[in-house]
C-alpha cells in the first residue's frame, strides 16, 4: 500500500494537515522503515534467482563436457542459493504482515480520532443549544404562521360594492334566468325535416347502366358494314 496515499501527500503527515505526533509519528517511520527492508529483501531474492539460473546453466554445460565433479560443486551452490531464498522469502512475508498491522493500525487510531472529535463537537453544540431557546424559537414561528394566516383572511374579504352584495339575492336572480333558459328551449317550434323527392332518390339510387353490351353492338354493326361495302367494292370489280 501507499504510505503517501494512507498518511498524505509527503507520507508523513495525516489527512488533515498536521504533522504527525507521539505514536503515529513513530508507526509512519516504523512503516517506512518496513517498506526499505523489504525492497531490500526483493532485491537480494531477485539476485539469488540469478545466481542459481546461472549455476545451473553451469551445471548443464559440465555435464555435457563429461566433467562431473564441476557439474556437482554447480549444484551444491544452486541448493545453498535456493535455501538462502527460502529464508528470504519468509523474512519478506514477516515484514508485509508486520506492515499490515501497522496500516490497520493507524487507520483504526484516525477513526477513533474522528469519532473522538464529532463527539467534542457533538458536545459543544448540544451546550449552546438550550432547551428554553429552541422553546422560544418554536413559538416565534407558530406566532408569525397565525398573523400571517389573519393577514390573509382579511385580504380575501370583499371591500365596497362587493362588500355590500347579498349572496341570496343573487342566487335567485341566477335561478330565474336559468328558468328562462328552459322555458324557451320548451316552447321554439320543432324543426322541419328536408327529405329528398322520392323520384331523385330512385334516380339515385339506381345503378348505372352498363356500357360494355352497347359498345360490343356497335362494333358488331360496324364490322356488317364494313363487309356490305367490301361486297359492293367486289362487284364493282366485276
């Protein structure tokens, strides 16, 4: 994890600006200090994969070069190498849990100091905010809401002429010309019905004459015709 990312910007100083102080000071260096040793640890173990890649490179060559006692010494430094990176690799896990503690740690320190200062806060607000005030304030504002709806009811109220009106006597005014209305409705004349001749109406709704019979005779009357004067052109021939 990010130390800078945890404590702030330049990794030693907390969220809220201040520089750090009595324990977590002390956890911020103990954290960084952490974090070098195991970038140190990495380092070493990235040498270590090295050494024993080329001890047994070593190893594969003498073998081939029949040279057997070159080929052992090659591997018992790869089996040194490889106990060596198995030390390292549980030193690196102790220094990440470790770091891990520390990091829940200091998390769980700031949010206890959060709550710590809300609960001041809390306090202090809860003392400058007195029973009798809020008391006094309630009853200031159900006083302005009763004025305000007086105020309201006395502008709604008609003034002059309106003021003067008499609701009932415009009710029966109001009765008497819809009473007018209905009687005239009762009393206009029905109205005529306009019907069509009935003569239009058959012509109407008679269906048109067919044409296709008409044509087919006039074209049989004019091929006659045609063949009479091609009989009369023949005997003029003659």
């Amino acid at each position: 994890m990010n130390i800078g990312k945890l404590f702030g910007k330049d990794g030693g100083a907390p969220p809220g600006g201040a520089p750090p102080k009595g324990a977590g000071a002390a956890t911020i260096n103990a954290m960084q200090n952490l974090s070098e040793r195991e970038e140190q640890l990495e380092k070493k173990k990235a040498l270590l994969e090295r050494k024993m890649n080329e001890e047994m490179d070593k190893a594969r060559e003498f073998t081939r070069l029949k040279k057997k006692p070159q080929a052992l010494m090659c591997l018992k430094k790869k089996k040194m190498y490889e106990a060596q990176l198995e030390r390292l690799d549980a030193l690196v896990a102790r220094v990440m849990e470790q770091k891990n503690m520390l990091e829940e740690q200091q998390t769980t320190l700031g949010v206890v100091s959060d709550m710590a200062q809300a609960a001041r806060a809390q306090r202090k607000t809860m003392a400058e905010m007195k029973i009798e005030n809020i008391d006094t304030t309630l009853e200031e504002i159900q006083d302005l809401g009763d004025q305000m709806r007086q105020v309201n009811e006395a502008v709604a109220q008609p003034v002059g002429l309106f003021a003067e009106m008499d609701d009932g006597d415009l009710e029966n005014e109001l009765a008497e010309l819809e009473q007018e209305e209905l009687d005239s409705q009762l009393l206009a004349p029905a109205p005529v019905p306009t019907t069509r001749a009935p003569a239009a109406a058959a012509s109407s709704s008679l269906p048109a004459a067919p044409t296709r019979p008409v044509a087919a005779a006039a074209k049989a009357k004019k091929s006659r015709e045609e063949e009479e004067l091609e009989a009369l052109e023949r005997e003029m021939a003659l």
